[in-house]
C-alpha cells in the first residue's frame, strides 16, 4: 500500500485517489488531493465530507413492468448506480423522455408508472443533497412501456339460425404494445363465453327464444383489458326466415299456317311471392322457416317450346313448373305459362289462332280452329289470354298470351293482341318486372304489343315473329332472400346482398342449406 502521511488536521491520512485505504470502514476519513476535498466512507463508497452536492447516478438498466398495467398506465423500473464524485445523495429523481414522467425516492431502483401504451421511453437521473442537485446521467437505452390491450369495440351480434349460436362481430383496437393472443365475447345473461384469434366469434350453447346482448374483451401476455359496451340485442333461434320469388317458365308462342302468322301469343309463367303480391290479384305470401342443416331443392321451369306446326296442339308449348321444397315446408309451386294456340286454314278462310295460355299450366289449348274463347290462367299467379278472331276469306289474329299482373288483349283487324303485363318484384332491392304474356300475330299486319316483362328474362313466351315457328318462352327464375347468408349452394345462383338481405338468384336447378 502506498505511505499515507497524515495531514496536518488531527492526524486524517491524506494522498491520491489511487491512495485511499484499501479496506476501510464506514466512518473513516480521507483527504483525497485529486479532488481537492476531504472524503468520508460511507455504506455508498468514498464521498465528499465537504459541502458538496451529488454526483451523477450512472449504468442506469430500465425493465419494463407490464403485467396486469390498465391500457396507457404502464410501468418501468429503473435502476442505477450512485455517482461517486460528490457528496452523499438524500433522494434521487428519474425522469422519462417523451412525457417527463417521474419517480423519486432514495435508494435504486426507482419505479414510474402512466406511462402510454406501445412508446418507446429513454430515462434519465440525478441526485439532490442538501447542497443541491447533480446534473443528470446519461440517458438509458430505449424500452417499450407495455400494458394489457385497449378495450376492443363491439360490432353486430347475428343470429346464425343454427339453434343457440349467434355471430359477433368487433373491431380490434390497440395492442397495448404486447400482441394480442385471444379475443373472448361473453354473452349476457348466462355469462356464456366464447374466444377466437380474430371477428367475428360464434357463441354456442345459448337458449333459443332468450335475447342476448354480448361483450367482447382481448388478451395479451400482460392481461386482459377492460369489458367493450354491449352488443345489440338478438335472440337465438334454431331457423332462418326466408321470402321468395318463384316464375314459372313461360309458354310458346303458337304457329300460323302456311307463312301467316295467326297465332296466339304464349302465356307467362305463373309468379308467387312473399315480396309483392302474387300474380293475377292474389295476396302477399307467407314467408319460409328453412331449418338450419337442411338442404332445400330449387326447380327452375324452362320455356314452353313455340309450335312449329299448325295441326300440332298447343300444350306442347306449356311451360315447365318452377318450385321450392324440402323438409319441413310447403311446396311452393308456380306453374308454367300456356302454350299459345295455333292458326289454320279451312276452305281458303282463314281462321283466328286459339288464345295464348296464361299464368296456369296447360291453359294453352290448341284450339287450331277455335276463333272465340280464351284460355284459362291460374287465380294467384296469372290471367287469362286473349281471344283470336276472324273474318272468314279475310283476316285473322291470334290472342295475346295472359300475364301474372293482366290478361291477355283480345285479336283485332290486322293487329294481334297485345300481351298481359307481368308483375313488378324488389325481392333484390330493385325493381324487375316478370312474368309478360308474349304478342298474338296475325297473317296480314301487326304483331301485338308484348306484355310489360317479356323483353327481360325470366318472363313469358312471345308470339311468332316469322315464318311458322313460334317463339319458344322463357325460362323461369326462382329468387331467396334472408337475413342469413346460406353455408353452401348447388346450381351457381348469382349471390348479392341489398341492405341486411343475403339474395341468391337462380335460373337453373340446384339447392340451398342454411
């Protein structure tokens, strides 16, 4: 050890820094020459005896305290090591940096809490004696305050229909710096839980016919955040509503004779729905419970096939039913569009082709030398055709086919008749008109006017437009809405949704499970 001489002050060892005593005890003196003051050892190293402030705290270590902190009031402790250039510190101060946040207390580690969620900090301290404050340390290294998740916000609660089961959806919020490993909904009353890594999360196990609101909290590895608001109210059920619009193919259009074209228009397929009131005056229809799991059959009519011969009857036009079935409900059947009659020729006199057919299938008789009456259609899905008419060795016109929303227009002089209009349906959410009874021609002068429906599809057959083959009708479409989006469908039904309304359009067979 190097020779330590006393000072001249009652004997206190004096020298260098490198010359302090080697072990000392708390208590002993020292005058240290290189820094010009005289030292005590104290439980915290050599420190100034003289009136002097602190030193500088030093090596300061930051950990973050996340666990079960609330969203934006999180936590850090931070510990240093006194400075030994000055005298003895009373209390130290850290301070963060963003947010000037503080701690002070007397000894390291020191702890600071409100800190914001997902910030990255740097902090600093200093020491305070009674002779004032040392400047601060060098700042820490960087750390993310972490805290449980920010409260996610409450979407839509859904019924599914697939009997004690309803769909929530949420909006994730902030992560609070830690990810986010679960989401959990709670159903109110019964406290029915149910977790997921994403929205939306179903809830099983609820009772049908009670109405339930839901929450929704997230989880990270600090904890869970606070409860979000309630979701709307929905009661859990076990079907699924759905409206529908069910048309019939519709019929052909009839034959002339010889190249004139005196034959009846086809009528319109038969049209029910749930939407707007059914074909031919009759009431809006009742809406289908479809049980959840259960497939049900969709039946597209095609058009009835227009006559090519004038000795060939009419209900070979006829068009083909459309309908919906399946376990559980009623069949829904629209019948198909009557084949429109044909013309003929008796005695060089020419005769009116037979009525076109209606809402109703086969009420498109032949009749290929009938020139008064008119085929029937169906109450609740169409009307009736027109009437052809003659004038022997003179003229003749064919009836217009009758339409889910009118009936038919009678033949006149050189005019055939006019077609019935269809109905107007916003099972889509707009509005498309369906179901027209096609044109009565006549062998000398105008084809009639179609019936409203008979330029869109889906509607009914047209009368000839030349030579002596009828137009052919047009096929069917069945249309099923809900509120409910279906889990599997056969046949390519074109999906679109209006509104809360999952619609699903169908012009060729297939099936529908909910």
């Amino acid at each position: 050890m190097a020779d330590i001489k006393a000072t001249s002050l009652g004997g206190v060892p004096k020298g260098t820094t490198a010359q302090r005593p080697t072990s000392p005890s708390v208590g002993d003196v020292f005058y240290n020459g290189t820094l010009g003051y005289m030292e005590i050892y104290t439980s915290q190293g050599w420190l100034a005896a003289t009136p002097v402030k602190p030193g500088s705290p030093t090596s300061l270590i930051v950990t973050d305290q996340g666990a079960g902190r609330s969203y934006n009031n999180g936590q850090a402790s931070i510990a240093f090591t006194s400075g030994t250039d000055g005298g003895l510190a009373t209390s130290y101060t850290v301070t963060s940096s963003p947010g000037s946040f503080i701690a002070t207390g007397s000894s390291s580690p020191l702890t600071i809490t409100g800190l914001q969620s997902s910030t990255q900090y740097t902090y600093t301290a200093t020491a305070t004696n009674n002779f004032g404050t040392s400047s601060a340390s060098s700042a820490s290294s960087a750390v993310t305050a972490t805290t449980v998740p920010q409260a996610p916000t409450i979407g839509t609660a859904t019924n599914t229909g697939a009997g004690g089961a309803v769909s929530i959806t949420f909006t994730a919020n902030a992560t609070g710096g830690s990810t986010i490993t679960s989401y959990t909904v709670t159903s109110s009353p019964g406290n029915i839980t149910a977790s997921g890594a994403s929205s939306p999360i179903t809830v099983t196990g609820l009772t049908n016919g009670t109405a339930y609101t839901f929450t929704v909290t997230a989880t990270n590895a600090n904890g869970t955040s606070l409860t979000s608001s309630a979701s709307n109210s929905v009661t859990p059920v076990n079907a699924v509503t759905v409206d529908y619009l069910v048309v019939a193919g519709g019929g052909g259009g009839g034959c002339g004779s010889s190249g004139n074209l005196r034959n009846g228009g086809g009528g319109g397929g038969g049209l029910r729905s749930t939407v707007t009131a059914t074909g031919r005056g009759g009431a809006l229809e009742s809406s289908l419970s479809f049980t959840v799991g259960t497939t049900y059959t969709v039946t597209v009519g095609g058009g009835g096939t227009g006559s090519t011969s004038n000795t060939q009857l009419a209900s070979v036009g006829n068009g083909i039913n459309s309908s919906i079935s399946g376990s559980g409900i009623t069949t829904i059947t629209s019948l198909g569009g009557g084949g429109g009659g044909n013309g003929a020729q008796d005695n060089n006199s020419y005769l009116a082709g037979a009525s076109g057919g209606c809402g109703g299938g086969g009420a498109g008789s032949a009749g290929i030398t009938q020139t008064t009456g008119n085929a029937a259609g169906t109450t609740g899905q169409g009307y009736d055709g027109g009437t052809g008419q003659h004038v022997p060795g003179s003229w003749a016109s064919g009836g217009g086919g009758g339409g889910a929303g009118s009936q038919g227009g009678n033949g006149a002089i050189n005019v055939g008749g006019a077609g019935g209009n269809g109905v107007a349906v916003s099972i889509t959410g707009s509005s498309v008109t369906y179901a027209g009874g096609g044109a009565g021609g006549t062998h000398a002068g105008a084809l009639g006017t179609p019936g409203t429906g008979t330029g869109s599809a889906n509607t009914g057959g047209g009368g000839n437009t030349g030579g002596t083959s009828g137009n052919p009708g047009n096929s069917g479409v069945v249309i099923l809405r809900a509120t409910q989006a279906a889990t599997s469908t056969t046949g390519s039904p074109t999906y679109t949704t209006s509104g809360s309304y999952h619609i699903y359009k169908f012009t060729a067979n297939g099936t529908i499970t909910y």
